[in-house]
C-alpha cells in the first residue's frame, strides 16, 4: 500500500450519533440534525466542532435551502468522503468477490478472484490480490472489511465456515499481515445487515427484519436502529425451521425445513433427482417459467414455503417492513402470487398487508455490506457484538 491507514480518533457516544445521522441521512442544517437527535443548537454546535476539526465532517459552501419554521438557512454539514476509501470482500467457497466503497459507502470498483483451493493462506492471497489492484487507482485504502458465513469471533477469527471447511482461522490476521491495513471480519449476514440499515431498506424504520435466501437461509431483526443481539444469531436457523413436515427431504436441512425448500443448493438438488442431470438454480427458474412439470412442483412447493416464512416472521416479530434479498430472491419472479397468497393465508384476517421488498442481492452487495462494517468500527467506533 502507498500510505497508512488514517487513524481516526474514538467518539464520544454523541459525536458518534452525529457522525451517523449525517451520514446516514446526507448533508443537513445544524437545525435539522439538532431537532432529529433531540439536542439544542447550542450542543450541537460544540458536538461538531471537534468532528469538522478532526477533518470527519466538513461544513458545505452552498447553503441549504430554508426549513420551515427554523429561520435562516444554514451550512449543511456532511461528512468528508475523499481521500479515504474501504474496501469490502465477500468470500464465498470458490470466490472472493471485492469491492471499493466511499465512506458513503458508495461502491466505485469491483473486482473478483476465483480461487484455486480454500486453504486459508490461498485465499488470503487471492484477497490481497484484490486489495493491491484497488490500491493502484484508490491509493488511500483506510480498511478492510470481510463478509463470510459461520461465526465470527472478534471480528478476527471465523470459527466454523461450512463453505469452505475452516475452523479457528485468524483470517483477518491473515490479511492485516498482507496489506498492512486494518480489517473486519465478520459473518455475512450481519454485514449486509448493518449495510441494509443504514443505507438501504431499514433506513428510516424503527422495527426492520432481513430475511436471505441462497445458499443458506439468513434472518435478522432490527429494533431502534441496531440488529436484535443474540449469541446464536449466526447459525443456520432456516435447517430447523420446520415449513412443511412432508416436505422434501434434502440433504440441506431437516425434511420441510426453511433450508430443505429454499435454499438454491437443495432446489437443485430436487430437479437434479427428478430429472437425472444437475440443473442451476437460474435453469430452474426458467424451467418452472416454462411451465416444466417438475421445475413447477418444485418452485412452487418452495413459494409456499417462503410464503409461510414471511408470514410468521410478520405475525411474531411485527417489523415495520421486511427485506427479502440474496442470490436465490428470482423465486419471487417466477412465482411470486403464490407467496403472496400464502402470506395473506397465514396471517390473521385484519392484519394488514405485510411490506415486503424484495432485492436481488448478489455476491457484491454482500462486500459492500462487509465495506460499512469496516466504516462502522474503523472511523465510529461501532464495536458491540
């Protein structure tokens, strides 16, 4: 790399909600942005100032139009994006997918690097590969954040990735001795999570819940801004979360589990035993578009199921709205008024309509999501588990 990483001061824990509301919600007046976080002017003021001083938050030339009621307009502030970048890395089983994001966490460049074996020096060379090439056009890399599935411990070791048969590996270590930067490692989930929060679908909600499938089945809830603790929140739920008890018996999961009927592994693995030849998952689709008979059962048994999964996440967690995502979210293309009939089906009569949006999140949204968590714990200071 052709310069250290930045050290950024720690921030009190009102800097810090200062720092978030205008990132979060763009450039803004001294006015607005006292008035969302519940302070005087006054306070505000003294709580930007070391912010501005330590080159986090600038204040832009053009003023901002006047808000009603607030008097004149003011300098927004806005937080400072260049020259810093971060990079965001999701690896998978045989790829590590890249990406380079502002501290906007607005991504500028991607790259990729399949990998030749999953042992873990392999691809902690294949992610410096990456870094090094981002580092030619973004020479001022402030980070490193890492997205995997399993548990993560520290956010430096992945304790147990089924993806790619590792246990205990400092990975993050790994990489630091690569690049010379700092990095965050964490598991997928919770960093598309964090990203979905902040920038995405849970903007602005008080109650969010994010439901992924792919190649497992993924599930967070969000209350007040911030991912629902829980010790086991990594592991994969949708294997015992029992849809269906006659439904297909899969090598993923239990028979009729959320895994069993809505994974994009099992999905082929039923067409494969139905028709003799593996089929990808997009094939599938296609097929069950087609109206092929056993790309139809399968899809639409899967519907249902995932009909019933948003159903009982509406009816216990009651979120404000749910985000469907992941690589495995065109099963809502091909048979989307069969989930929707089964969500209104399994809800109770005068419940209303489940906001649901859907996202086809690929390989790239989860670096990005793993790029805010490195912004989240390098410059905010963002160090709950």
């Amino acid at each position: 790399m052709s310069s250290s990483a930045p050290s950024w001061r720690p921030l009190t824990p009102a800097e810090r909600a200062v720092a978030i509301e205008v990132l979060t919600n763009g450039p803004s007046p001294r006015s607005v942005i006292a008035r969302r976080l519940g302070m005087s002017g006054g306070s505000l003021t003294r709580l930007a100032k070391p912010l501005i001083d330590s080159g986090l938050l600038l204040e832009v030339h053009a003023p901002s139009a006047a808000v009603a009621g607030l008097g004149r307009p003011g300098r927004p502030l806005d937080i400072v994006t260049d020259p810093w970048h971060f990079v965001g890395l999701k690896v998978t089983g045989d790829t590590v997918y890249g990406v380079v994001t502002t501290l906007k966490s607005t991504v500028v460049r991607r790259e990729d690097r399949e990998l030749k074996s999953q042992d873990p020096e392999v691809v902690a060379d294949a992610a410096h590969s990456i870094v090094r090439s981002f580092a030619v056009d973004f020479p001022q890399l402030a980070g490193i954040g890492v997205g995997m599935g399993g548990p993560v411990r520290d956010r430096a070791v992945i304790v147990d990735s089924p993806y790619l048969d590792w246990q205990d590996v400092p990975f993050a270590e790994l990489l630091e001795r690569r690049t010379d930067l700092p990095v965050v490692l964490e598991n997928d989930v919770a960093a598309l999570v964090e990203s979905e929060t902040w920038f995405g679908a849970g903007r602005g909600t008080d109650r969010f819940a994010v439901l992924t499938i792919g190649a497992g089945i993924g599930y967070r809830l969000v209350i007040g801004g911030e991912p629902v603790p829980s010790p086991d929140s990594w592991q994969e739920t949708g294997d015992h979360w029992i849809l269906d008890p006659n439904g297909p018996l899969t090598p993923h999961g239990r028979r009729g589990s959320a895994t069993s009927l809505l994974s994009i592994p099992s999905i082929e693995y039923q067409m494969h035993a139905a028709t003799g030849r593996p089929v990808d998952y997009e094939e599938i689709l296609d097929l069950a578009r087609k109206q092929h008979p056993a790309a139809t059962r399968i899809i639409d048994e899967a519907a249902r199921g995932l009909g019933i999964l948003i159903a009982q996440i509406a009816n216990f967690a009651l979120p404000e709205k749910i985000l469907l995502a992941g690589e495995g979210v065109g099963l809502v293309d091909v048979a989307g008024h069969i989930v929707h009939d089964t969500v209104a089906a399994h809800r109770p009569p005068l419940a209303p309509p489940v906001n649901l949006e859907t996202k086809i999140s690929d390989f790239h949204d989860w670096a990005r999501g793993a790029a805010v968590l490195a912004i989240q714990v390098l410059v905010l200071g963002h160090t709950d588990d």
